[in-house]
C-alpha cells in the first residue's frame, strides 16, 4: 500500500510540475496561443479580419504540437525511469502513477473541455490535445514495459552528475524554446509563395484560391439564388479564414457521431449533420434569400451592411466582410 501511494504522489508531483511549467509560460504573451483559432488564454478571439491574419506567424501545426508535446512526454519518461530505479514497476503502481501524472498534467485541458462557458472550439480542440497526449502516454507506457529506463533517472549521490544534467537541461530548454517559438512576433524565413504584402492582395489571393476550387457551384447557388457572387466569395474567404479546413472536418466528425448542431462547411451553416462545403455555400444563398426577401419587404433602402448582419450580427464579422466585399469589387475580380 505504501507503495501504491508513493507511486502515485510521485505521478502527481511529476504532473503538477509539467502543469506548473505551462503555468508559466502563460506570463508570456502570445507563447501559448495556439494555431487554430489564435485565441490567448487572456483574450479570447472568435473572428480576426485579414490585417489580423497576416500580423499573426503561419498556424504552425507542428511547433504547436512539439511545444505541448515534449515536456509532457519527457517529464512521463522521467516517471517511468524513477519507478524503475527506487521504487516498483509490478502492473499496480505502474498504472497508478501513470494515471496520476496524466490527470494532473492535462487537468487544464480537462477544465476547457467541461468549461461550457468557453467557446465550442476550444473546447473540441481541448478533447482534440487529450485523445493526442493520452495515445502518447500509452506510447510511453508501453516503452517503459519493453525497455530499461533506469539510465535516465536522476543520479542524486553525484554533485558532479548533477551539474551537468543541469547544463544539459539548460541546452535542451533553449533548443526547445528556439524549436516551438509560438509568439505572434515571431519571425519566419521568406520562402517562395509566401503572403503577398498588403492586405489587398492577400484577400485577392484567398478569394482566387477558393473560386478556383469552389467556382463553379457559387456561380449556380448565385444564379438559384439571386444572391451576388462577389458577396457568396467574401464570406467564404472571411469564414475559411477564420474556420481552415481541420475546424471543419472535426464539426463535421462531431455532428456526425452527436446529436448536437455545429456551423459546418466552408460557409459555417449550423446543421445537425454533415455538409460538405458545396453544400453548405448553398444552404447558405437559401438562408440569405430568404433573409433577403424579409429585409427588401422591411427596408427597401437597405445597405451592403444590413445584408451581410443577416448572416451575422457581429459588428466586427460585418465590417471585415464588406472590406472584403469592396476589395474584390473595385479589383475587377470576376465571377
């Protein structure tokens, strides 16, 4: 029993410490905003504008993992080292430590998820992190079965030992840091077909992206609809911006596997099942004729604004979609 519980505090010491190292970066703005919605843990944002989105680094998928990623892991190696060495590795003390070190080290991830006050995306992408660090604990794990770890536990007899393990730790936390730099100042190499420069062309850029891979059925849903292409393009370069193709395919998976309705597709509908992005662009002309005809009969005198706060009231999201909508318009860009 003893045994048991030494095993366990140890994990949760262990744990509490990676919590603790997270804890901290989060003092530092930006390093722990992550590359799906670039919300920060102090200000939560929801939509950003294209000036927002080409201030901000590229969402770097596999920093962001690597910067979750390796502490956590090695903290889990260093357990199992220890375990190996002082105290016992039979199957009972194995998994409870293991399973106390998990739930403590991913215990900020578990509060996002029950959280229902935080938004819906990072709430899946808080489920996303823990399917991810859980397989690389059962990874681990099992490593720690086959092999002999006992190497890496700490030699605490040895100042000399120590010492160095302490300049190693230095060495290997700056190549970390160099590594996973998440902070929205970071630099990054110019390579080629990199972001055009102003904001003009970016969304210039954006948009012909999207028409060539989604033309020919925003021209139907806009002669079935009655609804103007260039407006059916700037939404769907604001929504993509905001929404990339990953935030989609998980709304899909949950409204799929759940009975909850999520904004899926390219157009972000909110349906209770799968849409493609074709099919959301047209359940999308559908909502705004409809809405159209309401506003026409209300206010015949109605503006650019009033047509695009149809489809959402935000003050912010209806301003970057007529900027949007007027860049295209005035560049000549053709549907």
């Amino acid at each position: 029993m003893l045994t048991l519980l030494l095993s366990s505090a140890l994990g949760a010491l262990l744990g509490a410490a990676v919590l603790g190292f997270y804890s901290l970066l989060k003092l530092r703005r930006g390093s722990m905003e992550n590359p799906i919605t670039y919300f920060s843990y102090n200000t939560p944002i929801n939509y950003m504008g294209a000036a927002e989105f080409m201030s901000r680094p590229r969402r770097r998928w596999i920093n962001y993992l690597a910067f979750r990623t390796i502490p956590f892991v090695v903290a889990l190696f260093l357990l199992i080292a220890i375990l190996q060495q002082q105290i016992s590795t039979n199957s009972i003390t194995y998994i409870a430590a293991i399973v106390s070190y998990f739930f403590i080290a991913v215990l900020s991830n578990i509060k996002d998820l029950v959280n229902r006050s935080r938004f819906l995306t990072l709430r899946i992408f808080a489920l996303c992190m823990l399917l991810w660090l859980g397989t690389a604990t059962l990874v681990v794990s099992i490593t720690g079965l086959i092999l002999d770890l006992r190497w890496i536990a700490p030699n605490l007899g040895s100042v000399r030992d120590n010492l160095w393990s302490t300049i190693a730790a230095a060495i290997i936390v700056i190549f970390y840091f160099r590594l996973t730099d998440l902070s929205p100042l970071a630099r990054e190499r110019p390579r080629s077909g990199d972001r055009p420069e102003s904001i003009s062309q970016f969304l210039k850029f954006r948009a012909t992206k999207i028409y060539s891979r989604l033309g020919r059925e925003i021209e139907r849903a806009s002669k079935e609809f009655s609804v103007d292409p260039i407006l059916i393009l700037a939404i769907l370069v604001h929504e993509d911006l905001n929404r990339p193709a990953f935030i989609r395919f998980l709304e899909n998976l949950i409204v799929t596997i759940t009975p909850i309705s999520l904004t899926v597709g390219i157009a972000q509908v909110r349906s209770p099942k799968k849409l493609t992005d074709p099919e959301s662009i047209t359940e999308m002309c559908r909502y705004l004729k409809e809405s159209l005809e309401n506003l026409v009969e209300n206010n015949p005198n109605f503006e650019l604004a009033d047509v695009i706060r149809l489809y959402n009231d935000s003050a912010d999201y209806v301003a970057n979609v007529a900027d949007c909508y007027w860049i295209l318009r005035e560049s000549g860009f053709v549907c």
